[in-house]
C-alpha cells in the first residue's frame, strides 16, 4: 500500500510534471533543429542568398568603405531606373486586356 501512495506522490508532484514537460519540449526542439539542418530545403536557402550577395558585389564597382565615385553612382541610378520601369503596365499589360469589358467591370 505504500508503493501506491509513493506513485500518486510522484505523479501529483508539479516539479516532476514540470521536468518532464521541459524534458519533452528539449527533445522535440533538438529533433525539429536537427531535421531542418539535414533537410534540402536549408541547403536551397543558403544557396540563394550566397548567389544573391555575390550578384549584388557584381552589380556595384567595388569600393572602399564610405568613398563614393561617379560610376558608382552612375550605376546605382542604372540600377533603379531599370528596377521601376521593368513594372510599367504599359508594357506588361496590352490596352485590349485592361478594358473595363475584359476585366468583368
């Protein structure tokens, strides 16, 4: 009759469901972090930003910190000039598609 009353202590005793509930929250935590470490989707990732950042060192002439040139700027105003006019709807969209009849208005 003690070993009973020695499990209803044990499961009853908020420390213990505590510990375990962390317990269990460790393990998940270690095995979500090891499963997105080993997956594609991680490599894909890292893959894209390392073409990102070597595509916008290309862009750019290589400059020393803080020193600015007319090339520089020449081709940073390249740059955004192409970026706003690459979404002119004039280009993208021809008049006959943006009818009010076309678009269901």
């Amino acid at each position: 009759m003690d070993t009973n009353n020695d499990k209803s202590l044990l499961r009853n005793n908020p420390i213990f469901v505590i510990g375990i509930a962390c317990l269990l929250a460790i393990i998940m935590t270690f095995v979500s972090v090891l499963s997105y470490a080993r997956s594609d989707t991680r490599k894909t990732i890292e893959q894209i930003q390392t073409n990102n950042h070597l595509l916008q060192q290309d862009q750019l002439p290589q400059l020393k910190d803080g020193e600015v040139s007319t090339k520089s700027l020449d081709a940073t105003e390249k740059s955004i000039t192409n970026d706003i006019q690459a979404h002119s709807d004039e280009t993208d969209f021809s008049p006959d598609v943006l009818t009010d009849s076309a678009l269901g208005l």
